[in-house]
C-alpha cells in the first residue's frame, strides 16, 4: 500500500507537545481513535506500548516507527506526528526521536504490516527527505513530500 494512501493531511500532526514516549503513544492512540471511531484508543495503546515494550522502535536519525497489528482494525491507518522538542525514544543510535509514523494493522494483515514498514524506513532513510519533513510548513506539505517521495 503506498503511504499516500494510508495517510491524509489530517492524519498528520505538526509540533506536537510530548514529555515522553509514552505520553506521545498515548496522544497518538486518541488521535487515531478520533480519526476512526471503529478502534478504540485503550486498544490502541496498549498496542502500540505493547510492541514498544519489546523493542524501541526508533529507528535512527530522530525517526520512530510505532507499530501493532489489531483484531478490530479492519484495513492499516497511519499517523504522522512532528514533535515540538525531540524525545528520548530509546534508539537504536540513543538520539531523540522528533519525527515518528505511527502504523496500525489488521491483525491476519503481517504481509501488509511488514510492505509498509519496510516502505515508511526506506522513506526515513533518506537525509533530504527527513530535512523536508522537519522544515515543512504543515500537514499539507508534509503529506505532498511523502507523496511524492514514496512509491
């Protein structure tokens, strides 16, 4: 599944307040819950902190890749957060995390799951890309980069 078609500019959230990791997945589950009624944000954060308990999901370069598959997720939905202050994150390379890609699954949906995480870290990887994000008006250009970065 393209990014694009996983996200909208309402789906992006720009210069975000958030003291902690936690805190940003638990903004991030009501953000979701808000934008589809049908998942609940207890559900999705327990989740989401689920997954995160097993292994941070910061990626690197300041980037977060949140994740988790869902009974009652019926089809994949994302949510882009910039943050105001970079976080710790638990990294792999220990740096604060100001950019993360919140990702929820169906739960029979591995394959999906795995395509588009490996698409959201190839997107990531990219330096220009992650400068653009990081200097990006708002929501809207936000989403015109991924758009037009991703396949």
């Amino acid at each position: 599944m393209p990014l694009s078609e996983l996200l909208t500019p309402s789906s992006i959230h720009c210069d975000l307040e958030s003291g902690s990791k936690k805190r940003i997945i638990e903004t991030a589950s009501e953000l979701l819950a808000d934008a589809h009624p049908e998942l609940d944000a207890t559900a999705l954060f327990n989740g989401l902190h689920g997954r995160e308990r097993l292994g941070s999901t910061g990626i690197g370069s300041g980037v977060g890749i949140p994740h988790c598959r869902l009974a009652e997720c019926s089809a994949a939905v994302g949510l882009v957060v910039r943050l105001k202050e970079a976080i710790d994150f638990d990294a792999i390379d220990h740096k604060p995390v100001d950019l993360l890609f919140f990702l929820v699954v169906p739960e029979d949906g591995a394959d999906v799951h795995l395509k588009t995480l490996a698409s959201i870290a190839e997107l990531m990887a990219n330096p220009d890309v992650l400068e653009a994000l990081r200097t990006a008006s708002g929501p809207e250009k936000i989403y015109q980069i991924i758009q037009q970065r991703s396949g």
